[in-house]
DNA sequence: AAAGTGACTTGTCGTCATAGAC
DNA sequence: GTCTATGACGACAAGTCACTTT
C-alpha cells in the first residue's frame, strides 16, 4: 500500500508548531520543520534529577474540584490566564518542572514559577494539585520523602491505592444521574438493585448483590480500598497487583452454533466428492473465501491446504488443492446470504455483569468462530485452520460468592474457574493459532473499569508535560555521547518522541515480519544529505510507514554511525531493545515508557492545534477545524486505512457533478448578461423555459452556485485527503477525550458532532470537564 | 540474558444498518 | 421504492510492557 503524500493543514508560522514533523513521503521534506527550532530553545534544564512528582492525587479529588482551574481563579494557578490558550506551544514546552513546582507548596498560587521564561508564562500545564484534599497532600509529601525526589508518572499507582477511587465510584454514578444524555438505556451502567426486574442477570445478581458490603456507596468503597487486603486472591499474584474488583457477577461466555452440513459438493477434476461434515466445514470456509485477496495467495492456500489435508487423510481422493472446484459451495454461500438471515441472537444473557453492585456491559462474550486465521501482512500462518472453541478450553474467572455459570454445550464442562481479582478479565482461552497468546473476555470500553483505565493513561501522559523538555534536553546532549549504547537510547528516544514511532518489541519467527523503533533495520533507514533520514519500514499491522524527515544534525550523524559496517538486514540498534529503551525513560521519569510519547504528542496536538486554528464560525466550520487536528494527528501516527474500492469513482462521479455545476454558472451568466442587456434568459439544456427575473436576482443565483461549486470542491478535496488517513484510531486511543469536551464546551460545539455513541459511552468519565482543561 | 507468559492496549477491516441519492 | 455510500460496530489480529522462568 502506497502511502501518499501529505500535506498539513497547518499554516506557515512552524514556530508554534508543537511537534514537528510532518511528513513528505517522497523523500522530499520540505515541509519538515526542524525540531530543534522548537522544541529546544532554551531548555535550560539539564539536570537529570529534576524530578517530578506527580501528584497522582489528583485523582482522588472530586472531579469538579480536580481541574483546578487552570485559570486562576482558584487556588492554584493564578498565573495561568485563559489567554494561553493562543500561546504558542513553545512556550509550553517551557515549563519544566522541579521539584519545587510539582511539590504542594502552601504559597500555592505562585506554584508555577517556573516559567522560565519570560513573557511565556502561562502555561496552565499543570497547575498544582492543590485541589487534592490535604490530607493527601501529606501523603503525597511523605512519600516522597520516602522515595527520594523522584515521582511516578503514573497516575495512580502505588502510592495510594486509592488514587483512583474517586474514579470509580462517579463515573457510574455521574453516568446515571443523566440518563437522558444516552438514548440507550441499556448502555449505561446501572447500580444494580435487588429486584431489578430486568433480564437475565437478575437472578444471580440478586445473590451477589445482597450482601450488605454491596450496596456500594462511595464510603463502603473507599473503605474497601483503603484496607487494601480485603480479600486478596489466594491464587499467585497477578496482573499488576492492585485489586481490580471486589465482587463480580457474570454469566460466562456463548458459543458458537455447530456446523450444520449443507452436502453440496465440490468438484474435484471436475467430479463431485463426498465428503465429511468436519471435511465440508472446512472447505466451506475456504470456499467463501473466494473474492478476498486471501484466496489467491499461495501461502494461504498452502497453509489451509496442509490443515485440510489432515482432515481429509493422506490417501484421500483429493491430492491437490488446484484440482477443487469450490464453485458449488460458494454458490450455495452466496444463495444464502440472500436468504434474510434471522437476525442473530442477541445474547442478552451474557451481555452484562455485575461488578461491584454495578451492571457493566461485557464487550466480547461470543467466543470466536472456528474459521481460517487470516493475519495481515505476510504472516507466516495466514490460512491455517483456526479450531473451534469448546467449553474445556475456557478458564472463567468470577467473584468467589458469584453463582458459577452454567456451561451453555451440554455434557462439556469449563476448563477452569478462577476467582482472580487481581485481573479484570473475566474469560479466556488461548489461542488455536498461536496458543501462547490468550483471548480474554472483559468488560466493554464504557465500563468503569476501562474508563478508569483510560484516564489513567492520559493522565500520565498529561504528567510528561513537565519533564518533556527535559527529557528532550537529555537526549540531545547524548547524541554525542561516547558510549555507543547511551547514544543508540538518546536517538531512539528522539525518534519516538519526534515522529511517535512505536517501542518495537522482538518478533519471532512465528508472526509477520514488522518493526518498530528499537527493531528497525538498517535497511529501513536511509541517510538524505545533509541531514534527512527516509524511513521506509513496515510496523504495526504491515502497515507501512514511509516518511522523510529532517533530524538534528548531531542525530543525523548518530545515525550513519550506527548504520556503518553493518548490512541492510541488521540492527540499526544493536545495543537496544524495548526493555533497556522501557528501563532507561523509567530512570528519567518513573513510570514513563515508550508508548506514553504516542499519546502525549498526539493528545498535545490537538490541544495545540485546536487552539490555534479555531476561528469564530459556524458549528460546522468548527468541526472542520477538529477534523483537520484530528487528520494531523492521525498522519503523525501513520493511521493509515487502504483507499476504498470505489474511491476512484465517487471521485469521478463528484468531479462530473462539479462539472455539471459549471455549466450551469454559466448558463446563469449568460442569462445575467442578457437580462442586463434586456433580453429573456435562454432556455435551459433539458428544455425547459426559464423566468426571467432581474440582474439582481441572476446575480444572487450565481453567487448561491458558487458557493455550491466550492462547497463541493472542498468534499471533494477532503475526500481524497483523507481517503489514505484514518481518523478513528487516534480518536479513540491517543486523544484525551478531555480536550475535545472542553473544546466543545468552549465553542459550543455540541458534542454529537465529534463523538459517536459509543465514544460518548467510552467517554462517560471526560464529559464534565471543566471548559478550560488544557492537556 | 534470553525466552516465555500474562495482561491489557491499539489497530485495521468486514459487516450491517441506514441515511441519502436517484 | 431501490440502490448505494457512510458510518457505527464488532471481530479479532497485533502491539506494549511487566514479570517469570530457564
């Protein structure tokens, strides 16, 4: 897949740009601003120590007391004035953070001195977390005590287990409080009472619900966690050690309906074969498969050829794949997809539990269907057979007084049940592909517990605010650095921070051959004097990403360093990998890792973006501006979709459509110069009779179709803008949901038009952000 | 130190319903 | 009313990263 060029919509004046790269993907970039000129401008600080604490408090505070204002109003901040909202980024990227900044201090309102800078001050970046109840502000000083200077970036982690409880407990019930907001009832959770009525998990969550500790009220919860131990799995210790749950109430997971023969044939040299159920199952799914690409790829075949093989024994009548004709059976596919299918079961039963007295919405419960494993990219077991699911390999886990669901196949049994609440899983079974990884079950994105998880994320990215020009300041010097290894982290830091590259674990053998930044090849990159890098590599999904970007000099020159002596096919970081890369970002800010870069520099740009470029306007005009930042950020991402089948075409039938437009602006001038001149408007093409009406009136008419032609002309061009970019990947991941709501709310951008509903779902926790939240 | 494993996030695509075009 | 382009949504693949085991 080709990736196209890309222009950004930002305007020429790059030294407010937040981070810089754009990308020109044909090798020509002149459009790429240097980083240097902004990111680095005095970036005083280089002491590595300057750390951070991070209030993770924050989190515990009432939300509506949590975002303190940013506008001084309160508290905290008073330096920061609303008007920053038009600084230029660089002057965020100023204040770096000490020690003394982050530190509840009594004077409060100066906290942030530090901007450095002069006039630049207002960055309303963090302001204090003042907000947080003093008492964990002395907790918080304690612990610090404790660990020296350095703070967590985390947002909540251990110093408190409860830094989040004020995530858990609100967010159901902020939900709640506005049922109206979401149309689908059944969508939001619910505190579950003890009769509820409804469906199927009544029963069941009656028991559970019913013990007293249930009934959750904020306090019992609080309480809960702050005893940390309450009922700590006897099982081995798991996930991340923190408790995920106290109690939990599910109805397992459904399965698939088992294959029901249909006994049409298939060809073989051209004659009918007979064949078993479990040989006709699998034929059928390769069958179906005729008009994807898979099916004329000859590893596919290979691989499904080998698997179906087995099912058919080695001295079957069948001895080659290209000698079947599945013609038949994809006829009869076809005839059924015809067929109003009956709508498919809902699964009501298994689409919610009961976590902690609330009703979530479990997002997959369906275990998959057996089928061919498709893969992406040139995966090595693209076409293999994935094996049906049964029962005895599924380990459920459920809360210990919960009533163990009932095995839905008859005569099977559950492989295991565990009772786990350390995880937040609530199924999973491994693999048939690839059995050392595991599917899980679990809650949906608009469950608590994910949107808990979510603002943790953000908010910890939130948090590398304060140490980015430190960190940036950190590598930079270490491009020279003599230590080979040392300079190898300072580049790959710089390339993940600047063009959001991914960490890039090993692979094996086993999976498609893709990198990421700790795994490119010396192949992958090129050096363009004097000091462009080409990157040309396949990532995630083998999706590719092609970009020529300008680097530091003093990377450049790193970089034909590490390229030397070496062949295309070796490590461009020999001395590195994603865990020395996690170990090293975690020494500068604890709890930093290389994926926080992503979100980071993907979420300060639509803070950034969405500040500069909003204009007054209308709502719509507005959205434009959003979809822009959002394409900006989608592109430094690499989202990248495949061009749809009929793009070509609707191009073409909206080029007619102008086209046609055209002809009639000058039909509608030729009448305006007639009708100046005094004469009767011409008929029109298709013959009809034309009124005449006045120059004034034509003039009007005209002016009505143009607006029409640019109006199109802009869908036009958006389109094929955007028809290589992806725009949901980062709205959904890399976005902080915070910084669209208070956007809207700012602009009077109703919400609806920016976020679905399921994103408004998954976003329940965001949408009572203050107005003038900055990331 | 490498390899394995576990838990969770991120990512693209296919399918379906439906709003909109004709 | 039928056709079709869109967007929502689900499916499920493929990453990240911590932690164990070998």
């Amino acid at each position: 897949m080709a990736t196209e060029t890309r222009h950004d919509g930002f305007s020429d004046d790059d030294d407010d740009k937040p981070i810089v790269f754009k990308r020109s993907d044909n090798g020509d970039s002149e459009d790429v601003r240097p980083l240097s000129s902004i990111i680095f401008r005095n970036s005083p600080l280089d002491k590595p120590s300057e750390i951070i604490k991070d209030e993770s408090d924050d989190d515990e505070a009432p939300i509506s007391s949590r975002f303190r204002n940013k506008n001084g109003n309160e508290v905290s901040g008073s330096k920061q004035d609303s008007t920053n909202e038009k600084k230029p980024l660089v002057k965020m990227f100023q204040n770096g953070s000490t020690l003394e900044n982050e530190r509840p201090s009594p004077k409060v309102s100066g906290k942030r001195l530090l901007e450095k800078g002069s006039s630049a001050d207002q960055s309303p970046v963090k302001k204090p977390k003042v907000s947080s109840s003093s008492t964990s502000v002395a907790m918080k000083s304690l612990k610090i005590v404790k660990q020296g200077d350095k703070r967590k970036l985390e947002a909540g982690n251990d110093d408190n287990d409860d830094d989040d409880d004020d995530d858990d407990v609100p967010i159901a019930k902020r939900i709640k409080s506005d049922t109206s907001k979401y149309k689908t009832p059944s969508a939001k959770p619910k505190v579950v009472k003890q009769s509820s009525t409804s469906s199927a998990t009544k029963s069941k969550v009656k028991r559970v619900v019913s013990p007293p500790s249930k009934t959750r009220s904020k306090k019992s919860k609080k309480v809960m966690n702050e005893s940390k131990f309450a009922k700590s799995s006897k099982t081995l210790p798991t996930g991340d050690g923190k408790k995920k749950w106290t109690t939990l109430v599910h109805n397992g997971v459904t399965f698939p309906p088992l294959y029901k023969p249909h006994g049409v044939q298939i060809l073989y040299k051209g004659k009918p074969v007979n064949l078993t159920p479990e040989q006709e199952e699998v034929a059928t799914m390769f069958a179906v498969m005729r008009e994807t690409d898979f099916y004329n790829k000859p590893l596919f075949r290979e691989n499904f050829w080998n698997d179906w093989r087995k099912l058919l024994g080695k001295t079957h009548e069948i001895q080659k794949l290209d000698d079947c004709d599945f013609t038949p059976i994809y006829d009869w596919h076809l005839e059924e997809k015809k067929k109003k299918k009956a709508p498919r079961e809902k699964g009501e039963k298994y689409m919610w539990a009961v976590v902690d007295g609330v009703k979530e919405k479990v997002g997959n419960f369906r275990v998959e269907p057996p089928g061919l494993f498709r893969g992406r990219g040139e995966h090595p077991k693209t076409g293999r057979l994935k094996k049906r699911i049964h029962p005895c390999d599924i380990t459920l886990n459920i809360g210990k007084d919960a009533p163990i669901p009932e095995c839905p196949i008859p005569g099977e049994r559950w492989k295991e049940v565990k009772h786990d609440n350390m995880v937040t899983w609530l199924a999973f079974w491994n693999d048939p592909i690839n059995p050392k990884r595991v599917k899980y079950v679990s809650l949906s994105a608009s469950s608590s517990q994910k949107g808990q998880s979510d603002k943790k994320k953000y908010e910890k990215a939130r948090k590398l605010k304060d140490h980015i020009e430190n960190i940036r300041a950190t590598y930079t010097k270490n491009f020279t650095a003599k230590d080979v290894s040392k300079r190898q982290i300072a580049v790959a830091t710089y390339l993940i921070d600047k063009l959001a590259l991914r960490a890039g674990n090993e692979k094996g053998d086993d999976e498609a051959d893709t990198v990421g930044c700790c795994t490119l090849k010396v192949g992958n990159v090129e050096c363009v004097p004097p000091n462009k890098i080409k990157f040309d590599f396949l990532g995630k999904d083998s999706i590719q990403y092609v970009n020529t970007v300008e680097v530091e000099p003093l990377a450049y020159k790193a970089i034909g360093q590490f390229r030397a002596g070496k062949s295309n096919s070796d490590d461009l970081f020999d001395e590195l990998d994603t865990s020395k890369l996690n170990a090293h970002l975690k020494e500068l800010v604890p709890g930093l890792t290389a994926k926080v870069f992503r979100t980071y520099n993907a979420s300060i740009m639509l803070d950034v973006m969405l500040r500069q470029e909003t204009r007054e306007g209308d709502v719509n005009q507005k959205v434009v501006v959003y979809q822009q930042a959002n394409k900006e950020v989608a592109i430094i991402c690499n989202h990248q979709r495949t061009v749809s089948k009929s793009h070509g075409a609707q191009i073409e039938r909206l080029a007619g459509k102008i086209e046609g437009l055209r002809e009639g602006l000058k039909a509608l001038k030729n009448n305006l110069e007639r009708a100046i001149k005094g004469k009767s408007p011409l008929e029109g093409s298709d013959g009809k009779k034309t009124r005449n009406i006045t120059p004034e009136a034509w003039e009007k008419k005209i002016a009505q179709q143009m607006m029409k032609i640019e109006k199109m002309e802009r869908d036009m061009q958006t389109k094929e803008d955007l028809k290589t970019v992806a725009l949901g990947t980062s709205k959904i991941n890399y976005m902080d949901p915070r910084i669209t709501v208070a956007w809207c709310k700012r602009h009077e951008v109703p919400i609806e038009k920016i976020f679905n509903k399921s994103l408004l779902e998954k976003f329940a926790w965001a949408m009572d952000v203050e107005p003038h939240f900055t990331f």
